[in-house]
C-alpha cells in the first residue's frame, strides 16, 4: 500500500510542526480503513490497516517526545493493533497454502493411484483407501479448519479492540495534541511576522526622524547664514560698527 502523501513540509519548520503533520496524516489514514476493516472477509482492508498501523508506530517511536502521554499511549496502541492485524494476515496466508499443499498431494496420489489401476476399465475404490498421503488429508483439512476458525476469532478480538480505543478516544488525543502543536507553530510564526512588521515599522519610524531631524538642521543652518550676511550688510552701511566692534573686543 503507497503511503498518503504528507502536505507542507518544509526544511525550515521545526520538528514537532513537521511531525505533526505526519502524524496526523499516518492517523488520518489509519482511521480511514476501519469501515471496512471491521467485517470478517475484508482481507485487503484489513492487511493495509496492519500497514498503516505500523507506519503510524513507527514515526511516533521516532517523535513522540514531541507530543507527551497522548502520543506514548497511542504509540502503544498502534503497537498492539498492528500484532493483531498481523495474526489475522497470518492466518491468511497459512490457510492459501495448507490448501495447496492438500492440492498437491491430492494430485500426486491421484496419478499413484491412476498408475496402479494400470490398464482397467474402471477404478477400484479400494485403490484410493491406499492412497499414499491419506492420512496428511486430513491433517491439512484441520489445520484449515483451524485456522478458518482462529481467523474468525482474532477479528472479534480486533473489532473489539478498536472500538474500545475509539470509545477511550486514544486516536483523538492524539490527534488534538498535534493540533495543537500546528496551531503553536502557525501562532508562533504570527509572532515573528508581527515583529518583523513592528522592526520595519520602527526602522522607517526611525529614518524619518533622522530625516527630518536633517531638515531641521539644514534650515538652521540657512537662518544663521542669512543672519551673517544680514549682520555683514549691516557693517558695511555703518562706518563706525567696525570701530565699535573693535572697541567691543
């Protein structure tokens, strides 16, 4: 089964926002397989939900530490479902080939017993009470028995045990403490972009003081440059303000 793709991750985010997302992701897609799942003949359902459950367990050993208790306690649970799942798959793919190997033997007794009646018309039915592998039959019937009927167990026991982890809400937990860890993750970025609003807000609000500080400068300097020549042009028209600036000094 190819794993769902995980949206947004991104090198730059930390790690719990990325696993976060992986984890929802890896629960979403483990949740979406128990309609199905939950009947006794849905193999296929059943074998991609073993799957599912291990990814899921696999990135929580890797990241639980992000996420606390909800996380330890479904990585547990994911643990014990997916030894479940993995008993039932057992069973079918031992019950194909005890099935088979009964095939087999019946085939090769089959042609034993062909060769035996050599050329008669017609077959003895005592030929086949000789049969070669007759008492194997009927051990690899039971054994198919037995596994038909284990199977049938183990998925009570496995319905049984996902809806008591849906009743003690362990996949909700979950999911909402890596909820919360986006919705820090996202809170934390409106932060940073705030700040950095409010830095360039601050850097131009400083700029413009500088610039108008500036302009208050140039214009006291022009006022003490037309005061001068104005003093300047005064002394000239004056011919004893140069004598009375010396007798001043």
């Amino acid at each position: 089964m190819k794993p769902a793709r995980v949206k947004k991750l991104a090198p730059e985010r930390t790690l719990g926002e990325n696993a976060a997302r992986i984890v929802r992701t890896r629960l979403e897609e483990l949740r979406a397989f128990a309609p199905r799942a939950v009947g006794q003949g849905e193999q296929a359902a059943q074998h991609d939900m073993r799957i599912a459950a291990k990814r899921l367990r696999y990135v929580l050993e890797a990241t639980e530490f992000c996420f606390g208790p909800p996380a330890t306690e479904a990585r547990r649970q994911a643990r014990d479902l997916q030894d479940i799942l993995g008993e039932i798959h057992d069973c079918d793919v031992m019950l194909p080939r005890a099935e088979g190997h009964l095939l087999e033997l019946r085939e090769m007794d089959a042609n034993r017993i062909r060769q035996r009646a050599g050329s008669a018309s017609d077959l003895d039915p005592r030929l086949a009470t000789a049969a070669p592998h007759r008492t194997a039959f009927r051990g690899l019937e039971v054994l198919g028995v037995y596994l038909v009927a284990r199977r049938k167990l183990l998925v009570d026991r496995f319905v049984e045990f996902w809806r008591a982890r849906e009743q003690d809400e362990t996949w909700d937990r979950l999911d909402e403490a890596a909820a919360a860890k986006l919705d820090a993750a996202r809170e934390q970025r409106r932060e940073a972009k705030r700040a950095q609003r409010a830095l360039v807000a601050l850097e131009r609000a400083q700029e413009a003081e500088a610039a108008a500080a500036a302009r208050v400068q140039r214009a006291a300097d022009r006022l003490a440059l037309t005061a001068d020549d104005g003093q300047s042009a005064g002394s000239a028209g004056d011919p004893g303000a140069e004598y009375r600036r010396g007798a001043d000094a």
